[in-house]
C-alpha cells in the first residue's frame, strides 16, 4: 500500500492520476500543505467500514 498527497490544484487538474493513486492506497489532497481529505478506493473505504454501510447512507448523511 503506498501513501499519496497532492495538493487542491493537482487533483484538479489530474483526477484520473488521483484515482490511479487511490487504487495503490489512500491519497491525502492537500489545502495549503494541510491535509484536509482523503481519496480511497470503494474497497478500501469497506474494509475500514466493515462493509455495512452503504454509500447511499454515507452520502446523504
């Protein structure tokens, strides 16, 4: 698993490079050098969930 961090204005400019990179492990998009979110992969978003939660629930909340 390997770790990414782009900033706001790479993501922008490069989404597949970004969900290219979620496919390997999580990436950090940055705000101004900070972390402020992380891009991952459905499979790895249910693995850490434990898959009971559906995206349909995730979203509206």
């Amino acid at each position: 698993m390997s770790i990414t961090k782009l900033s706001s204005r790479e993501f922008s400019q490069d989404t597949g490079k970004a969900k290219k990179a979620a496919a390997k492990g999580p990436v950090f998009i940055t705000d101004r050098g900070k972390p402020a979110h992380v891009l991952l992969s459905v499979e790895d978003y249910q693995r850490l969930t434990g898959g009971h939660r559906k995206i349909a629930d995730a979203l509206a909340m």
